[in-house]
C-alpha cells in the first residue's frame, strides 16, 4: 500500500477505485444488455425463462460486487485537504446541518471565483501595457486639431431660435393657440389653449420641456391636477430626442392636439364615451387613438 500523501489522498487506492467504477458501468451494462435481449436460443418456453432468470441474477451479483468493492476503495482513498487561506471560516465545515447552511462551500466557491477575477485582471493589465497610451505634447496638439469641433448644446439655444420654433407650431394647428412668455428670464412657459376643451400650462428649459400642467377650458390652474396631466408627464417621457429638441416639442404637440375630441371620440377598446364618469382621458403615443386609463392596458 503506497504511503498517503500529504494532500490527504491514497494515490494507490485512487487508482483502484478508478478501475472499480469502470467495473460497475462494465456489469451495470451488462444488467441492462440482458433485459434488452430478452429470452433467447431455448426451445421451450421454460427453458427460456429459467435461462434468463439466472442469466439476470449473475449480472445483478456482480454488480452489487463492484458496488460493494468501491465503497470499500473510496474509504481507502481519503480526502483531500483544503488549503485556502480562509482562516476560521474553515470551522464552518464543521457545522452539522451543512445541507441547511452551505457557508463554508459558499466561501469556498467566492475565493476560487475572486483568484480567477483576480488572474484574469492581470492578464487584462498586461494586455493594456502593451498599447502606448502615452502622447507627447506635440501628439496631442496635432489630435486636438484633428479632433471635430464639439456640437453647440442644446441647453443654451438663443431666445430667437426658441421662438421661432414655437410659432411654426402654433402655425401648423389652428385649433391651437400657444401663448409665449418669460416671467424668470430666458425660460419658457406657455399657455396652450386647446378650442374650448383644454388650457395647458408648459414650462420649458431652452427648448426641453420641464413640466406640464393640464385644465379644463373653465378650470382653474391652481386646483389639483388631474389625470390628463399625469398622461401628459407620460408623453414628456415618451418623447425623448435630445438632439432635436424642435422635433419633441413638435411631437409632444401633436399628441396634445389629439385631446380636441376629448368628448366626442369613444374608446377605442371598449366602445363606450364615458366609463366611471369619465372619457377616455388616454391617447396612444403612435397612433393618438382614445382609451380609458383601464381599457389601455
């Protein structure tokens, strides 16, 4: 018998088991070659069957005979120690309802993925080094030439430009009618007045839009909103383009312009003007069509 390791394995017995595993597939096989041919080369019927019953047995005793030769090579064979740097968490090992709290095989699956991050980082560091990342003061002056012009943001558009683009709107629905003014400087606010049906509040930053605020033709501004407003900050951030700013605030009013038949268009799932009370508040963002706040889900 070879001496046992350090590790705490029994290289001899190791080797042995592995042929002993080998041994129980070769019978376990075997079993199962026996009940796919079946009853064969006897002349009776008898015959036959005695055959296959012992045929069967023999290769059920063997193959309880490898098990059994296994086990006893696998107690042979020991354990190997874990020699991970994890201190007196190896004492979690220890705990006996190891299949409840898994603490300590957690531990050691964390270490094992933490040394593979950390291999894997190292060769990514080498890779890196590789490359020349450094520029002298002369490279970098030819790549700041050679570098595009950054875009004018969009944050700081002129008041004129911001103008402009309002009145095109209001020119494009006759329905609607904007009211531009700048009580705190250079922001927005306008008052759409939608016919006779709605009067909108929208506070704007350059030409992004900040809030809304959604009334009655008659109602007052100040009570508390209401449900066409919640849809209208919906639409705020649906429509969503911060490099053509003109093209969200010409969309968002298009899908304001829909509510001029607030009253007369029924729901396009249920069929019905009023539901709870109330008409079909919602519009889709793609086609504009009218839903109740519950039919549109």
């Amino acid at each position: 018998m070879a001496d046992v390791l350090s590790v705490g394995v029994n290289l001899e017995a190791f080797s042995q088991a592995i042929s002993a595993i080998q041994a129980l597939r070769s019978s376990v096989s075997r079993v199962f070659d026996c009940l796919k041919d079946g009853m064969r080369n006897k002349e009776t019927l008898e015959g036959r069957e005695k055959a296959f019953i012992a045929h069967f047995q023999d290769n059920l005793h063997s193959v309880n005979r490898d098990l059994n030769e296994l086990e006893r090579l696998s107690n042979l064979v020991g354990k190997p120690s874990e020699n991970h740097p994890l201190h007196n968490s190896g004492l979690l090992s220890l705990d006996p309802v190891q299949d409840k709290t898994p603490l300590y095989s957690q531990l050691l699956q964390a270490y094992k993925w933490s040394n593979k991050l950390q291999y894997h980082a190292g060769l990514a560091s080498g890779l890196l080094n590789q490359q020349s990342l450094k520029r002298s003061a002369n490279q970098m002056g030819v790549s700041a030439k050679r570098r595009p012009k950054a875009q004018p943001t969009t944050l700081v558009l002129p008041p004129q430009y911001v103008d402009d683009v309002i009145s095109r709107i209001d020119r494009m629905f006759p329905e609607m009618s904007i009211h531009l003014s700048r009580p705190n400087g250079t922001s927005a606010m306008l008052l759409v007045t939608l016919g006779k049906v709605l009067k909108v509040i929208v506070v704007m930053r350059s030409l992004f839009i900040d809030r809304t605020i959604v009334k009655g033709y008659n109602e007052n501004v100040y009570t508390e909103d209401g449900k066409v407003t919640d849809h209208a900050t919906t639409a705020l951030l649906h429509y969503q383009l911060p490099q053509m700013p003109d093209v969200v605030v010409r969309s968002f009013m298009t899908w304001l312009r829909s509510y001029i038949k607030l009253f007369q268009a029924p729901c396009q799932r249920c069929g019905k003007f009023l539901q709870d009370g109330l008409p079909p508040t919602w519009r889709d963002f793609r086609t504009l069509e009218a839903f109740h706040d519950t039919c549109r889900q």
